[in-house]
C-alpha cells in the first residue's frame, strides 16, 4: 500500500496482553500525529459544517462505486492469497476514509471526522484473526473496525452520512452505530464508552456457554478512564473471553501520552489486572494477525459449561 512520508515517518507499535489461560487481552499502539490534526481541522470546521449538502444523487453515485468489504473471518492459515486479501483490505479502509474526507471537505456529512488513516493493519490484522460469530466493540475512530469486521460500505456510508439507509438509519452517524448481524456491538463518542459494553458482552458470551470473544477497541487517551480499569479489573476476576486492543497513536488530542502515563508500554498493566500484556507493531498485520489468533480463546467458555454441567 503506497504510504505518505508522514505516515513512513510514523512509529507504531501494538501490545497484546493474555491470561495464563490462553484468553487474551490485545493493546495496540501506533502513533498518528496525523490523524490528531485531522482532528483539529475537523473541530475548526465544524461551524461551516451545519448545511446538508448530501443529494441522492451524490449517493448514488457513490454506491456504484462501493462494493461489499472482502471477508476473510475464520481463516486460520495467512497464505499468500490470505495476505493479498489483507492489504486489499487495508487499502480499502485507506480509500474509504479518503472517501468521507472528501465528502467531509464537499459539506456534504453532518459533524466530525476522525480518520483511521495510518492504522489500517490493526482492524485488519484483528478482525482477520476472530470468527464471524464474534462481536467487537469501537471508538470514535471506528470506519476501519467496521469495515474490517465486514460491514456492508453502502450501508456504512449511508449511515455516515445520515441517511435512512444507514446501519442506524442515519441517527447515529459515524460514531454511533451497530449492527449484531456483523458482530458490531457498536461504537460512541464518548471516550472509553464501550470499553464496559465490549466486557459485559463477554460476560454474557461465557454465561450462555458460547465460545464467541469479544474485541474491545480503543485509544490510549481511553486506557486512563475510570471505567475501563474497571472493566479490565472484571474480566481478569471472571476470566472473560474479551481482547483489549489499545491502538495508541501516542496523543489524547493535544495531550501525549508520555505526560499522562509514568510507565513506558500501557501493556505493562495487564498483570495488574491478571492477565498479560504484550507490545506488537501496529503496522505490522501479520504480527497482529498472529498475536490476536494465538492469543484467541477456543471454546473455553463452552467446555467451561460442559464440566459444570457433569
Ligand atoms: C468521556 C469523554 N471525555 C472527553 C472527550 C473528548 N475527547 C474526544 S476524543 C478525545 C481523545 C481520545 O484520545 P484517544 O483515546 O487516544 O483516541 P484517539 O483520538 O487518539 O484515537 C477526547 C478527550 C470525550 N469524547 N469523552
Ligand atoms: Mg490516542
């Protein structure tokens, strides 16, 4: 996939943390400066953002240029027809956000965006490790999880855009919408919101005997809300089949992470909680992918019912 300079010059990392039983929590780092000015244009034209200039024909349009996201959920091997799936994956979140950027620039979307440029392999490298029965939950950067996850681009755009067609008919748009039919819980703007959501989803996934996992996404600016020490400190107590990927682009909005954390890898607080934490490079797929499928839970859950039930 052709990189800018700026993005080249960006540093990432991923860390993945796990249980001694296997159940794995991921932190993804990758630092996007980028992404943070992204932001701050976004913010800057928010009051010249308030006409809907959006036409149906614009959309349609756009929608014969979409086709459904390629899905690859389930497969266990990376071959080389595996990877060439992956990077055309990650193409296809790079031109989507490059999509709603030119909308956004047209007026032609509701409020902020925030891309998901720069951290395309670790949705992809994520979402092609799980199965498609299991659920993720995201962020206010959310377009790259959904359409690694699988979600349909037509509807996601409609939805991004506020139309009827969307995945939440166009009430929630870009930052708030799910759909169980693709395992998106669903995604919000308020920071670290679905972090508690994404676990409870994995408490009711180990009660009802499933062996479904759940991947709880969010930034680092989310790693230091009350409620995700929370959350974490719940699924190490009861052994939830959950997986945190913390993609840390090193920025909170104006706030790095070297002045809000003392320790040098969020990771390092996985045992505190009682499972592992490990640091992976969030550009590197193929070490997502690995990290996230070796650390996956298979059917624990159920085989948890099944002796419970002996
Ligand atoms: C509970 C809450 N507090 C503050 C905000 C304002 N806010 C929006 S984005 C953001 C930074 C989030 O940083 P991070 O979690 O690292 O995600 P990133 O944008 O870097 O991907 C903040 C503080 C919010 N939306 N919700
Ligand atoms: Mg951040």
């Amino acid at each position: 996939m052709p990189l800018s300079a700026s993005s080249r010059r960006r540093l990432s990392r991923l860390n993945v943390s796990s249980t001694s039983a296997s159940r794995a929590r991921r932190e993804i780092t990758c630092d996007d400066g980028h992404n943070q000015r992204r932001d701050l244009t976004a913010k800057n034209a928010k009051g010249a953002n308030k006409r809907r200039l959006t036409t149906k024909g614009t959309l349609n349009a756009e929608r014969s240029r979409l086709t459904t996201s390629e899905s690859f959920l389930g497969e266990t091997m990376l071959d080389t027809a595996r990877r060439i799936a992956m990077l055309r994956q990650m193409v296809q979140v790079r031109a989507f956000e490059e999509k709603l950027d030119e909308l956004y620039q047209k007026k032609a979307m509701y409020g902020s965006t925030h891309s998901y440029r720069g951290q395309e392999a670790i949705a992809v490298g994520v979402c092609a490790a799980l199965e498609p029965k299991d659920l993720i939950a995201s962020y206010h950067r959310g377009t790259g999880h959904l359409v690694a996850k699988g979600a349909d681009l037509y509807t996601l755009l409609c939805e991004c855009m506020g139309r009827e067609d969307g995945y939440s008919k166009g009430r929630g748009g870009k930052m708030h919408m799910g759909d169980m039919g693709f395992g998106f819980i669903g995604n919000t703007g308020t920071v670290g919101g679905t972090v508690p959501t994404a676990t409870g989803a994995a408490l009711a996934a180990k009660t009802r005997g499933s062996d479904e996992v759940v991947v709880s996404f969010f930034g680092d600016g989310a790693a230091n809300q009350g409620v995700v020490h929370e959350s974490m400190n719940l699924a190490g107590v009861w052994k939830l089949p959950v997986i945190y990927v913390c993609e840390n682009n090193q920025y909170a909005m104006t706030v790095s992470l070297k002045k809000s954390v003392a320790i040098e890898h969020l990771s390092e607080r996985g045992p505190a909680y009682g499972f592992e934490g490990k640091t992976i490079d969030g550009n590197d797929v193929e070490a997502v992918y690995d990290a996230t499928r070796a650390g996956r839970p298979k059917g624990e859950a159920a085989a948890a019912r099944r002796l419970s039930s002996a």
